[in-house]
C-alpha cells in the first residue's frame, strides 16, 4: 500500500485528479438521510 499524505481542504482545489458524479433521485432529502444514516440499508457489494 502507498503511503498516505495528510492534507487540508485546500488540496481539493489543486488535487490532479479530481471525480465528480450527480444523481436525480425521485426521493425527499429527508428519505435520503433516512437511508443513508442506516448502515443495514447500503449495498454490501458481496453479491
């Protein structure tokens, strides 16, 4: 494993890779944050 550099939010600025990604989801922000603050309901990627 590559060893890790601690950095501060400024790097997200001048970061060399930067990935952004959106989604339309036909839910509330509440039912969002429903799901999202309930570990039992994410993928589990053991499929």
């Amino acid at each position: 494993m590559l060893p890790c550099e601690r950095v501060d939010l400024g790097f997200i600025e001048t970061a060399p890779y930067r990935f952004r990604n959106s989604v339309e989801l036909a839910i509330t922000p509440e039912q969002l944050f429903e799901v999202l603050a309930d570990p039992q309901s994410w993928p589990s990627g053991r499929r």
